[in-house]
C-alpha cells in the first residue's frame, strides 16, 4: 500500500469526522433565566428521567433528582403517570416563567404550596412517635399534557433525593366505557381516566394473586416495601418501592408475596383504543 494511498484515506476519514461533529446538536445549558438551552429535549431523553423501557406507544421513566441538582428543561406532549418512591422538596420552572409557577403535589417537581409551611418528607404523612415520618409512596397522573404540552426543568432544592417513576402513554387513550370486569381486574379501580386505570394488589405473605390478564398493557409498580415476584412471559423481582414488571395484553401473569410483610403494587392499565 503506497504512502500517497494511506495519507488520502487519513485525510478522508478525518472530513467524514469534522462532518459529522458538524451535524452533532451543539448541547449548551440554559443560563440562570433559564434561557438560551441547546436543544430543549422531549422527556424520556432529559438525563434525569431515564428511560427504563419502551414498547411502542408505551414508556416507562425512571426520574431521579439528587438534592441540590436540577434537570435540563424537557417537554412532556403525553399523559404520564406517576409513583413517587423518594420525596424531597423542589420547584418547577416553566419556560418563559418564573420559578413555582405550580404547586407541590400538582405533579412531580411542583413548588410547596403558598400561605403556609411545607408539607413534611413523605407527602404529609403523619410522625410516628419516638421516629421520623413516614413515607408513603404517592400516585398521580397528568393528563394536562394531551391538550397543552408543556416545558419545564425541575429544581431539588430539598435534603434527599427525588424520586418517581413514570409511565407515558403516547396514544389518545382507550374507551372509558369498558368495565374493571371486562378489563381483566378484580374490585374498583383507586383511580381511572381515559389513559391509565390503576388498581391496587394487597398480599399477605405467602399469599399470591390468581394467574389473570387483561385487555391492554399493563405496568406493575412496587408500592411498599417487601419481597415478591411478578410472573408471566417473563417474571420480574419485587424488592424495594419502584420496582416495575411489564405485561403486554393477553399475557397470564401472577403476583406473588415473597417475604415476611405485607406487599403492596398497582397495576397500571395503559389504555389504549
């Protein structure tokens, strides 16, 4: 191979690098306006809400904001729901608005609410004498989104970490006409809308659910502490809140208790016509 050869495919490799970083997003952060971010990001790409699963129309996040730590601004188009695992105090700021443009339990990220002292670590559950309060993870769902997408970064300005886990439904949800029943699950629903039917599984330990299935997509979220399993297709451990296993319509699956103490999950339908 001569040496004229090797120079010009140096060279060339070279040009086909300096293009490519030329057609590479210039990644820039926003200032302390919050103005000037390079891009702003659609959700499941901020680096804070990492992106733990996807099956087409359906993604599951994984957000966690460590305290003193902010996320990029980011845009949410779809309805999410969410489980807060870990809890501390932040503050949103909407692009083009001033900081605590919402209020604390509005959805996650939101400010402490006006007029009065924030709600303690936990979501506002009550002390246990003798120890700190305790948490008890939080659901919500935003479906605000559907209609009026939205920018925002989130700022931890508490002592602990933030934590949530989310589940995002890219579709224009399912027919809310189709009963708990003919859906597959047992019992009323602890909330329902047109995206997300969420119902709550209590066992005790050793106790397991029958092998069942239902009529969309379903997320299953560890909602307390405890030991367990999530087994269909594939099965899935339940150790800790947060926790998450996945069934895709029609597949049998069975939640177990594993461990010593109560277990608690949701199933989270992710409805969809």
């Amino acid at each position: 191979m001569s040496r004229s050869f090797v120079l010009i495919s140096v060279i060339g490799a070279s040009l086909v690098t300096i293009a490519l970083h030329a057609q590479a997003p210039a990644w820039q952060p926003p200032d302390e306006v919050g103005q000037g971010q390079m891009p702003v990001m659609p959700v499941h790409q901020e680096p804070h809400h990492r992106q733990v699963f996807q099956y087409g129309s359906l993604r599951i996040i994984d957000l966690q904001i460590p305290p003193g730590d902010m996320s990029w601004f980011h845009t949410h188009e779809w309805p999410v729901f969410y489980l807060t695992v870990a809890d501390s105090q932040t503050r949103t700021q909407i692009l083009g608005e001033e900081w605590g443009a919402r209020g604390r339990g509005a959805s996650p990220g939101g400010a402490a609410p006006r007029g009065g002292p924030p709600p303690p670590p936990g979501g506002g559950q009550p002390a246990r004498a003798g120890g700190p309060p305790r948490f008890r993870p939080r659901l919500m769902s935003d479906v605000s989104y559907a209609e009026r997408p939205a920018t925002h970064r989130i700022h931890n300005n508490g002592t602990g970490l933030y934590r949530a886990l989310g589940v995002i439904n890219e579709t224009g949800g399912g027919d809310e006409a189709v009963t708990e029943e003919a859906a597959g699950f047992a019992g009323k629903a602890e909330s329902a809308n047109r995206w997300f039917r969420v119902h709550r599984v209590a066992l005790a330990p050793g106790e397991k659910t029958p092998a069942h299935q239902h009529k969309a997509p379903v997320v299953v979220l560890q909602d307390s502490a405890g030991k367990g399993t999530a087994s269909g297709p594939m099965s899935f451990e339940l150790n800790e809140p947060g926790q998450w296993a996945f069934f895709d319509t029609g597949a049998r699956h069975e939640i177990a208790n594993r461990g010593s103490e109560r277990l608690e999950v949701i199933e989270v339908e992710v409805r969809r016509k």
